[in-house]
C-alpha cells in the first residue's frame, strides 16, 4: 500500500474545477515534482491534497486511510505544507514561528513544552541553517532565509510527508541549490516523501526522482526526468522551442530556450476576429 | 533585558498601577475622604464614606476596569482575527447597533430592566447583537467566505446603522442630551449589578481566548497554513467572532461607546511583548483595564462636580499616544 495515493482528484474555488481527473502515489523516500505552466494547477493540486481548497472531489490516502475523513490536527501529523514565501502582520521571532509546528503534535495542550518538542525544533531550525537567526523577527529576514523559515516549521511538524509550493520562488541561485540539496537530504537520510510544485525545470530535473506534467488542470505527462523530458514535450506543454542539452557532470538533460512557437489558439483568435485582409482588386 | 523580565516587570506595573488607581477612585470625588478615613471605613466597614465608597466608588471603578478589559480582549481577538493591527471591538457595527437601539428605546421612554440593564441597554445589546450577526450571515452568504468582505460589509452596515441614529436624534432632538451618554461613554450610572453581569462575559470570555490563544497565533500565518498546521480554523473564527462580538456588546450596553481602548491598548501591549497571543490576550485585558480605570478616574475629577464623558478622555489621552505609537517605527 502506497504511503499517499491521490485518486481523481478534482478541485478548485468555485463550480469550475482548476485541476480534474488527476492520480498519483508516494512512496517514502520518493521525491516528486509537479511542473507545468503558469495556472496549470501546480498549488491548486498542493493544496487540495490538504483539502485547503473549498471544492475538493476524489479521494487522497495515506496507506489506504482516507485523508478527507481526518481532522485537521490528524493530517497535520502526516502532511506538512510549506506555503509559499508571505509577508508577515505579526512580528514573530523565527523560532516562536518553528515551534508553531509543535501546537497541535502534542498530546495535551496544558503541558509544558517537552524537551523533545524542544528538541524537534532546534533540529530542524540547524537542519535548515536558520539557527543563528532564531531571534530574529520574520520581517527581518530576506525571501532566502524565510523560505528556509518555512521549511524548518515543515520539518519540525515531524511528518512522512512533505508538500512544498514552489520552494525555489524568490530565490537567487545559491539559495535554490541551497532549498534542494536540503529536500534530497531529507529525502536520503530522513526518508521523507516530497511532492513540490516547482516552475524551474533545470532544478526538478536534477533533483527529483519523477516527474509529473499539469497543462490545463491535467496531468499531461509524467516519467522519470531523464526520460521524460523531451524537446517535443515542452513544445506541447509550454508552447517554446527549446534546445535539450546533456549536463556534462549530471548526464541530465538542462533546457537552453530558443524562442516562442507558434501558438496555434492565437492564429485560431486570428480567423475568428476575421483579421484577414482580402487584397483589393 | 531579556524578554522574560521585561515581560514581569510589566506585568508588575499593570498590578502595581491599577492598584493605585483602585485606592485613588476610591478617596477622590464630589464628598472628599482622607487617606486615614478612607481606609478606616474600607477596614471596619462603618463610618460616613462607608455607603458612598462601596455602592458609589467601587462599582464603578469594577466596571470601569472590567469593561477596559473587554474592550482590549476583544480589540486583540479581532486584531488577530484580521490579522490587522489597526481593526477594534466596534468594527462589525457593535458600537453602531448598539447606540441605534439605546437611541430607539430613549425616544420610546420605556422603563424595564433585567438583570441590572436598563430597558435602553438591553435594546442596545440586543441592536448591536442582531446587526453583527445579520453581517456576519450576509457575508456568509458567499461560499468563501474571507475575513476582508465581512469587514467591509461591517463597516457598511454601521454606517447605515449610525445614519439611522442621526436621522433618529435629528428628528427629536429632546433627546440629545440623554443620547450623548451612548455616543461618548460614561460610568455615571454604574451599579453593582452591572459590575457582576460584565464579569460573567469577562471572565469566561477570557478562559476561552486563552484556551484557543495558539489557533490565534496559527490564524496569523493564514488560514491554509493554519489548517495545514491542525488548527480547526472554521470553528475556531466563529468562536473568536463571537467571543469578541459578546464583549463589545455587552461593554457598549452598559457604558457605551468608549472609543480607542480596543484598538490602542492591545496594539501597545503587542509592542512591549511581542505578537504571542497567548500573552497577548491577558496582558491587554490587564491593560485595558488599567487603562479605563485611570480615564474614568480622570473624567470625573478634572471637571468635578459635572462629570466629562469617559471617551472624551480615551481619545483625548489615546490619539496622541498612538500617533506616537505609529511614528516610532
């Protein structure tokens, strides 16, 4: 039995669905991405997993469980769910905004906070680098280091599972290798199973272990990354013309863009508007 | 100072202080007392002050204190609840319900109470009730629901509210004089009775703040995050926004609208200790407390023998320190 399935999942805001029909497993230790274009469905999916969404359909398991069924504080004990980057209201110190994950993973909300609650966090907080600005309030921070902020309160949630939208986003390159060679750790030596929307397909294909492709709310392909990715592929899904090249130290294929395709919905606008002159006699 | 004992130490003051501003509400007023008097009537309970301090002073210091601490409590919970620093206990239309009722009830000239609330407070409380909750159901009409459409459709609502008040004085304007009790706020018919029905709203009100006072800080990070993290956030909004919605009602029923406690005061306390609701809800309701106290104390003396309305002397003392407050930073 797969640790998370999602079965037919349908989902969005109101009546019409952002992301439909869509099936998936994890497995522990498996790391997973979602790309696809801008408004293909990547956060709508992340977050309808948690059922964050107020139209959810379909079924989301973690080893055969029904997840739907759970109280929130029950799937906070197996998903955590790294939003993306914020601006604060409150003034909370980094380790105040970590500890928050302890909350509702405790068993009485009357006791003191053990030394393994203890523990959990300033494990996490080292494990993310933030340790050193735990003192520091959020709005202090640069997008880098709050996204390591969020990352560390995922952790310290203490869950099989890891959800992550778009963790490399207003991030410089240093600090995007940084968030992913911090997720293949966890994936290796915690044996974490994680599921991240990401739009750098560079990064995805480097680090993740399968890939799934969304276009209009569907999943329009998936495949392991060196397998999968092809010219013709990101042609269908992106509409770009793009020149695959193998990574000399990796051996993975890294994208080069080249320009625009045509885009056949524009010529179809085109004949639509009539914008075809006839030529005078 | 390490963040621990400064906290103390605040907390020491907020004692310390209200305190003092116990024992000064108690001596001063319109019959003067000496120290010695004042605590030889306190400690045997006999002499000439003995009626006026307990049946006059007192009560109405309890609930001036109580009704600052409601006000504060509710103006963090809505803070929180906004995630806005700058929303207060009247921003649903409380405030606005409640003097349209006590303007309605003062023109009928009934003469009911229960429980120690006049025919006008329990229309006001009523008034204010039904206008919050009939914002609340309006802006729940929407399948997703935000906390930025029910503020909006709060404020709007009381300004109809307040339009219909207006239009209500406008047309009798007999009863002014009366109606500017509501408008400003005032203790000057404080009673005991009062004091115990606010302490039942307070008391408890407190008890479930506190018990739900981490969910107010996971509402701070978002709702989804909220929920990702275990929060059961739709229960737990409701809960707030009753809570808050039940003090300020109950407050403005029985001392009227008293203006910038609920807003200033928690902000203030937010700046000293930090954004932790689970500090912040006691301290403000400390605060707050202190804080109407030391007003009302100064709204009956400054001008004795006629008194000044209380919210006269919030705002007076208050905007200027949260102009200060605001620019600081």
């Amino acid at each position: 039995m797969k640790l998370l399935t999602v079965e037919n999942l349908e989902a969005g805001y109101d009546s019409r669905p952002v992301i439909s029909g869509i099936s998936l497993g994890l497995e522990p230790a498996e790391f997973l991405a979602v790309c696809g274009p801008n408004g293909s469905g990547k956060s709508t999916l992340i977050k309808a997993i948690q059922r964050l969404l107020p139209v959810v359909r379909g079924q989301v398991l973690v080893y055969g469980q029904d997840l739907f069924r759970l109280k929130a504080r029950e799937i906070a004990a197996w998903l955590a769910y790294v939003p993306q980057v914020f601006e604060p209201v409150f003034e909370f110190t980094v380790e105040e905004t970590v500890a928050m994950a302890r909350y509702y993973r405790r068993s009485s909300r009357f006791l003191a906070r053990s030394s393994r609650e203890q523990d959990l966090v300033i494990e996490a907080l080292h494990l993310t680098g933030v340790y050193e600005l735990k003192n520091k309030r959020l709005n202090e921070l640069s997008g880098g280091e709050r996204q390591r902020v969020l990352i560390a309160r995922a952790l310290a949630q203490d869950t099989p599972v890891l959800l992550l939208d778009e963790p490399s986003s207003h991030l410089d390159l240093n600090y995007q290798l940084q968030i992913y060679q911090l997720l293949k750790k966890l994936q290796r030596e915690k044996n974490k199973a994680i599921l991240v929307a990401e739009h750098n397909l560079n990064l995805a294909v480097a680090y993740c272990s399968e890939l799934v492709f969304l276009k209009n709310g569907r999943v329009a392909a998936r495949g392991r990354p060196g397998e999968l990715l092809r010219e013709e592929l990101i042609r269908q899904i992106f509409g770009v013309e793009v020149e695959l090249r193998l990574n000399r130290s990796t051996g993975l294929p890294e994208i080069s863009l080249l320009h625009q395709a045509q885009r056949p919905a524009m010529e179809e606008k085109a004949k639509l508007l009539d914008l075809t002159v006839e030529p005078e006699e | 100072m390490s963040q621990k004992r400064l906290r103390l130490l605040f907390l020491l003051t907020l004692l310390v202080l209200s305190l003092l501003g116990f024992c000064l509400s108690l001596k001063l007023g319109p019959v003067n007392t000496s120290w010695a008097e004042l605590f030889r009537s306190i400690f045997t309970g006999q002499g000439e002050f003995y009626e006026i301090i307990l049946n006059l002073r007192l009560p109405r210091a309890v609930l001036a204190y109580l009704v600052g601490a409601a006000l504060a409590l509710a103006g963090a919970i809505l803070q929180g609840y906004f995630r806005n620093p700058l929303a207060d206990p009247f921003i649903l239309g409380a405030s606005s319900g409640a003097s349209l009722g006590a303007v309605f009830s003062l023109q009928l000239g009934l003469a009911v109470s229960l429980a120690g609330l006049s025919a006008q407070s329990l229309i006001a409380f009523l008034t204010s009730l039904v206008l919050v909750g009939t914002v609340y159901l309006i802006s729940e009409r929407r399948r997703f629901q935000t906390a930025e459409s029910l503020l909006l459709t709060g404020i709007a609502a009381g300004a109809l509210a307040s339009a219909l008040t207006s239009f209500l004085l406008f047309r009798r304007a007999d009863a002014y004089e009366q109606a500017v009790f509501w408008l400003l706020g005032s203790f000057s018919l404080a009673e005991w009775r009062q004091a115990w029905l606010l302490l039942a709203v307070v008391l408890p009100g407190w008890l479930v703040a506190q018990y739900l006072s981490r969910d107010m800080n996971l509402l701070s990070l978002g709702d989804e995050t909220a929920r990702s993290l275990g929060s059961p956030v739709k229960t737990v909004r409701r809960i707030f926004l009753l809570l808050a919605t039940l003090l300020a009602s109950f407050s403005v029923s029985v001392a009227g609208i008293i203006g910038f406690v609920g807003l200033i005061v928690p902000h203030a306390v937010r700046l000293i200790i930090g954004p932790d609701h689970r500090r912040l809800f006691i301290y403000s309701a400390l605060a707050g407390g202190l804080f109407l106290l030391l007003s009302d104390l100064v709204a009956r003396t400054v001008y004795s023998p006629s008194e000044l309305p209380v919210g006269v002397v919030t705002a007076a003392f208050g905007a200027p320190f949260f102009i200060y407050l605001l620019n600081r930073r």
